[in-house]
C-alpha cells in the first residue's frame, strides 16, 4: 500500500467526524485564531490551500533537500493546525461554530506554512501535488520523515489558542 502523507492533509481534513473539503472561498473577518505570532505578508493571505496555484517546476530533480525538510516541517504544522480545530469542533454540536472552525482551520493552515522556514504555501502545493505523482519524491519525503523521527529531532511547534470570538460563545 502506497503512503502519501500530505495528500489528505492538503485535500482534506476531519472536523467532528464529517470531511470537509477546503473551503473555496474565504473572507476575512479579522479574527485571530493563533496564539504565536504568525505574520503573514505574502499574496497568499487571507487564502485557502485550494485557492493557492502551484509553484512551477518543482520536481524530484530540482526539489533540494533543505526544501523537503521544509515541506515536511510544513505537513507538521499542519498537523497541529488540524489536531487543534478537531478538538474545537469534537467540543461544539453548534454547526454554524463548526463551519467558523472550518473557515478559520483553512486559513490557519496557509499561515502554518507561510511560518515554515524555506518554503511558500505556492511551493508546499506544488510539492504536494508532485510528491503525489512521483513515486521517487514520495518515497524522498517518506524516508527523510523517518530520518528525522529516527534522529528524535526536535520540531519547531506552533502553539495555537482559541480565538476571542470563540471565547465568548
């Protein structure tokens, strides 16, 4: 069975059981919802994944390894984005909270990536989607994650809190 670890990561993403696609159109509400400082002051802010065109010409061949080991920082940050979201939306049986998580979990993930060190939310997509096709960068990717869980590198971590608005429903 093939892994491909980003892929369902940059598709899709579970909140309180249910799949929800990323969200095709998003608008700012001016809502923080990280508790680290994440600045973002690139043109993909304010955007979701789905909305973000892929990097040219990343390929295996022209992918170097300082890149992979940002995307994979990346998929982490992620991770925790989604992780935190889950547990908000676990919490709420209101639907209108759920889709607010929804919308602020897919703008909370480009600003992850935009705070991952050497690589852009345009370059992560292009990876993603290349790691997808390419057997070999896949298999890369897969073997430098276990590099690093082998080498029990620690990971930079982003900590998130709940957003004020949410604080007060």
């Amino acid at each position: 069975m093939k892994q491909h670890f980003a892929a369902a990561l940059s598709a899709a993403f579970v909140l309180g059981g249910a799949s929800f696609v990323f969200a095709q159109e998003a608008e700012t509400d001016g809502t923080e919802t990280a508790g680290a400082e994440i600045t973002t002051t690139s043109s993909s802010e304010g955007l979701t994944l789905s909305q973000i065109e892929p990097a040219e010409g990343l390929t295996n061949e022209t992918i170097d390894d300082e890149k992979v080991d940002s995307f994979i920082q990346a998929v982490s940050m992620i991770g925790q984005v989604s992780a935190h979201y889950s547990r908000l939306a676990q919490e709420t049986e209101d639907e209108e909270r759920r889709e607010f998580l929804l919308e602020n979990a897919n703008k909370d993930i480009v600003k992850a990536i935009n705070a991952a060190p050497n690589i852009t939310p345009a370059e992560f997509v292009a990876i993603d989607q290349a790691s997808q096709q390419d057997n070999l960068l896949n298999e890369r990717i897969l073997a430098r994650i276990k590099e690093l869980q082998a080498e029990n590198k620690p990971k930079e971590r982003l900590q998130f809190s709940v957003p004020q608005s949410e604080q007060a429903q």
